[in-house]
C-alpha cells in the first residue's frame, strides 16, 4: 500500500534550508504557498510533472496539491502561505513565476518573523500580493508522460540530455512513428518534441550549476551545439547568465 500523504493544513510562511539533493515528501495544505529559492534550485513534484526554479524565479502551489520538493545545490527555501481565498493569479495547476528585485527582497522580508501581525507587516503583505499579480508565468516545467510510448521517448531524452537524435530516430529506436510521436507529444504534455527537450536540458543545466560545474562543461553535457548557444538560452529563460546565476548569494 502506498504511504498516506501528509496533509499539513496551514502552508506556513517560513525559511527552511536543505543540503543539496535533500527532499520534503509528499504532502498537501488547504492554502495556497509560493516558494522561493534563495540560492540553489528547487523543484516541486506533482504526478503531473515538475516544476523547477532558480532565484530569479518562485513556483506556486495552490491549496489541495499534493507535491514533494527537492533541493539542488544547497537551497535557502522562503515559503509563504495564503489563505484559500486569496489566490492574487487564480492558478489552479503549480506555476513558475519570474520574480522581480522587489518581490524577491519583499518575499524574503516576509517570512523573517512569521508571527508578527502588526501594521507593517499588513501593509508589506498588501505590497507582496500587489507584485504577484504583476509576475509573468514562465514555462519552466517537464510535464509527466502518461503514455508510454512517449514515455519511453523522454526517459531516453532525460537519461542523456547531450543525445542528439532526432525525434524520428528516437522514435525508431523505441519503435514508434515520428508523426505518432509529434502528436503525443502536443496532446498529452502541451508542447512540441523540441521544446521538451529544451526543458529537461535547462533542467538539468540548472542541477549541475548548482553544484557549482563550470558553464562550459554544463552546456557541453546538456547538449547545446556551444557555451555561447546555451547562455542564449539561458539568458532567454531566466533573465540572467548562467554565470551571473552561480554568483546569486
């Protein structure tokens, strides 16, 4: 039998720091949580996949999601929870948010001491919310494939992010038509074979410049053709160099 999930009903507006590769399992609140990553990279499990984000980014969990998270690089973790009712993007599935200077240094603020309930604090948090319902929502997950054909495609895609097959030569290795598999991909995970890919790499360019790995070698293991093509897409991706990413605080 599977084990219960933890069922925590107040999402609690803390900090939590985690070693690199540690976890917190799976559990859910009746509010909602937003996470974000001081330094290091956080992932937030669901079966519908995962979401990830560096600290220019923040991932938030709407109330009733059972989700894990899992820390890369040594992770500062502050987490802030809203009531139910106060859902400022009316998000109904996790999403990655990119997170301005002011809502980051805002974020951090509000989680210093949880329990105070004065004035300040109320119009910080009125200031917190107003800079949430500005935040773009950026595409920073890799969905979970349910079918498996193309979850045998992606396992193979994930396992070695510098494997440059096509997605036709991935499909015959795994006996599956490329045409098949374009569908699949665009019916079941919402984005085409490409863009996938793409994903799982800044996934895994995320993981190990979290453990500090130099960006040539980074680029060179993920896949990109050279340094300067993935710090493009980085760039693009995170609103910052892969560079400038490793010298967060």
């Amino acid at each position: 039998m599977p084990e219960p999930v933890r069922h925590t009903p107040k999402a609690p507006t803390h900090v939590r720091t985690l070693a690199a590769g540690q976890r917190i399992d799976a559990h859910r609140h009746d509010d909602h949580q937003i996470v974000l990553p001081g330094n290091g990279v956080v992932a937030v499990t669901t079966e519908a996949g995962t979401w990830f984000a560096p600290g220019t980014r923040a991932i938030w969990v709407p109330a009733g999601t059972v989700h894990a998270h899992r820390a890369h690089g040594h992770l500062n973790a502050y987490f802030v929870g809203f009531p139910a009712g106060e859902n400022p993007l009316h998000l109904d599935a996790p999403t990655v948010l990119s997170v301005s200077p002011l809502l980051r240094e805002l974020i951090i603020e509000y989680t210093r001491v949880p329990a105070d309930t004065g004035p300040e604090r109320r119009r910080l948090r009125a200031v917190l919310l107003d800079q949430l319902r500005a935040s773009p929502q950026q595409p920073m997950q890799l969905p979970t494939p349910s079918d498996p054909r193309l979850a045998a495609v992606c396992a193979l895609v994930h396992d070695r992010p510098e494997d440059p097959r096509t997605l036709a030569a991935l499909g015959a290795a795994t006996g599956v038509g490329e045409r098949t598999l374009s569908r699949l991909f665009r019916a079941e995970l919402g984005m085409t074979f490409p863009q996938w890919r793409t994903q799982s790499r800044l996934y895994h360019a995320l993981r190990m410049l979290a453990d500090d790995t130099p960006v040539t070698t980074v680029a060179h293991r993920c896949g990109w053709s050279s340094p300067s093509a993935f710090i493009d897409v980085f760039r693009r991706s995170f609103g910052c160099t892969p560079g400038t990413h490793n010298r967060r605080p």
